[in-house]
C-alpha cells in the first residue's frame, strides 16, 4: 500500500494510462516542440488548479520545487528560502535543510517548525526582509503524516506576503486530496504550485506553475528572462497518461480513497489498542502514517535508527503487503473493497507479530 511513494493513484498498470501511452508512441517519445496531449493536459490543470495560470513541466518533483525556488529568488532578488523542519522537497540542496539532521544553510535555506506559526514568525521577524519565499508541505508526511492545524496553511501565506516574499505550495504528495488539489483543500491562494508524484499516470513527469504575472519570466522575449531547459519536459508520453489518469481521478474517487483510509486507520488504532501497543496513527484524505509511541527518535531524524518501526515495515512485507519504510500506507482508486479488508487484516497481523515480540523482550 505503498504505491511507488504514493506515485500510483490508480495502482500498478493502470490501463488507460497504458493504452495512453501506446496510442501515441508512434508520434515518438518526445520531441523539441509541443504535443496536443501536452497542451489538452496543461489547460485541464489550469482549469482544475486556480493558483496555475501558467505552468511548466519538469521531469522530477525535484526539478519542479526546485525551479520554483528559482523563481522565487529571481522575482525578488533575495537569497533565502524558508521551510519546515522535516519537510520533503526533494533533492535540491538548499531544500534538504532540516532533514535528516541536516543544518540551515547560511545564505540560502532557513528552517521553522510546522504547525507552529511563532516559529515563522520568528525567522521572519529575523529574516524576512533576506526570504525569496516560504516553501510550504500541505501535510507533513516525513514525520508521521501530520496535516495541518486550522488556519496554519493561510496564515503562513499571509506571513510570506507581509514580509514581500512569495508563497510556494509543494503539492506533489497531496494533490490528491481534491480536485483542485490541496489549495482547494484548504483554501489558499499560493504564489506557485509544484505538483508531482502520479501527475504523471506513473511516468517521471511533473510540473510547476503560478500566476501569469509571476510565470511571465519565462517569456524568452522579455529582457533577463529565465531559462528553463529539458530534453524530455512535457514529453507525449507523461502528458498522455497523466491527461488519462487525471480525468479518471473523480471527486468520488477521491471521497471513497478517503472513507477506505479512514476505515483501515481505525481498525489499525482497535487492534492495537486490544493489543496493547501504544501506536500513533495519524492521516488526512488516503494517507495513513503509522508510529510507534516508544520511539521518539525515527529514522527520518537519523538514518541510522533502527527500531520498531522498520520491524513492522518488515512484518508487513511478510504478511505481503508493502507500505513505505517511514510507516506511510496510502490508498489508490484499484483499492477495492476487497484489497481494503485484507490489507487490514495483514496489517492487523503484523502489529500481532510486533506485540508478541515485545511480549518476548519483557
């Protein structure tokens, strides 16, 4: 339940992403030029997501968060990016700062604390006058899935405008929330939006985007434009079968992902309670993160900690079923009611073989 690091919106094969792709393999792979599918997929995002007027894709979530940040410094000048402690973004440098231990970086990535608006209010106060923009998690996934406290979201967007900097929501995990991903969610008006993760029917294809006046920077015409190069962005074949798999990404798909989420986290919390285990689980939308209690300190903190957590991970790979190391489950729209009820009872097996192996340890 995994999905590729909650990649596969649809599951594994999907079929119409499949039947996408070969229809127009015949065109090629990709091409220096734009595609009809790329076009139908980007003005079927512009329609979904208000915040993008224009938007351009990338190859990675990681190209597209960090051309965001690009962007941001080259608007307004500044060197500084702000973001949560244990916050994903990645593998830009700069946007690695607070996770896996690693440090702020002086003259580039700054850190606060998520759900906690004094924190930001407190670098701002410092440095808000050196910050091109406040990246922004919708839901802290790394540290146990955590969605945010009310009011949290928009208030750190206003901190950002206050202070001249721009707003980046990173949505590539939780664009699955809603229609109109989480900025529909949550009601935000963000700056810039990054979205990845199954934008791409389960091909590497990913894109970023903004207002008109913001995104016009691209405009090779205009004077000390900003280049943005990719042999392979926007190719047919990601924008066929993420065009596909995002028409079938209904609103009551959404909801019904939802409810089976929902369902399996409070069969997981009975279980363990009937157990004895004092297991934190936590989940917005069809994302569960499962912790356990006794363990503070996670791998997600220090690489090197093993403990409870990858025990479980290892339990539930023997009882056949696959969640991410970090204890995140996630639900796809092939999750049928059938897969739902035995992945519980796997699931509900593996903390049994937790359980007993605690029992053996007292």
């Amino acid at each position: 339940m995994f999905c590729n690091g909650l990649s596969l919106i649809h599951g594994n094969n999907y079929a119409p992403a499949g039947e996408a792709i070969q229809a127009v393999m015949h065109t090629g792979s990709a091409w220096s030029g734009a595609s009809r599918e790329q076009i139908a997929f980007a003005e079927l995002l512009q329609d979904r997501i208000k915040a993008m007027e224009l938007l351009r894709f990338t190859n990675s979530g990681s190209e597209a968060c960090m051309m965001a940040v690009k962007t941001a410094r080259h608007i307004t000048g500044r060197p500084y990016i702000l973001k949560s402690v244990g916050a994903y973004h990645g593998s830009f440098p700069d946007l690695e700062a607070g996770l896996y231990g690693q440090r702020e970086l002086e003259g580039r990535a700054l850190v606060a604390t998520f759900n906690n608006l004094s924190s930001y209010e407190r670098v701002m106060a410092q440095h808000g006058k050196q910050v091109a923009a406040i990246v922004i998690e919708p839901v802290l996934v790394t540290s146990r899935v955590v969605p945010p406290a009310p009011g949290f979201l928009s208030n750190i967007m206003a901190l950002a405008k206050r202070y001249g900097a721009l707003s980046i929501l990173d949505d590539c995990l939780m664009l699955r929330l809603a229609m109109g991903v989480s900025a529909e969610k949550f009601g935000l008006q963000p700056d810039l939006v990054v979205l990845g993760k199954f934008l791409g029917g389960g091909t590497a294809l990913e894109a970023f985007g903004g207002s008109r006046q913001i995104m016009k920077i691209f405009d090779p015409t205009r004077r000390g434009a900003m280049f943005h190069g990719g042999s392979f962005n926007g190719n047919q074949i990601g924008c066929a079968a993420g065009l596909v798999s995002l028409r079938y990404l209904t609103a009551g798909r959404i909801t019904a992902m939802d409810a089976a989420s929902l369902s399996i986290r409070r069969s997981l919390a009975r279980r363990a309670d009937e157990l004895g285990l004092n297991v934190v689980l936590t989940g917005i939308g069809s994302v569960t993160g499962i912790a356990f209690a006794a363990e503070p300190l996670r791998h997600e903190d220090d690489p090197s900690t093993l403990g409870l957590g990858p025990l479980f991970h290892l339990a539930c790979l023997s009882e056949g079923i696959l969640i991410g190391p970090d204890g995140i489950l996630s639900v796809s729209t092939s999750h049928d009611a059938a897969a739902v009820s035995y992945a519980t009872a796997r699931l509900s097996t593996a903390l049994e073989k937790i359980a007993e192996l605690l029992g053996s340890l007292n």
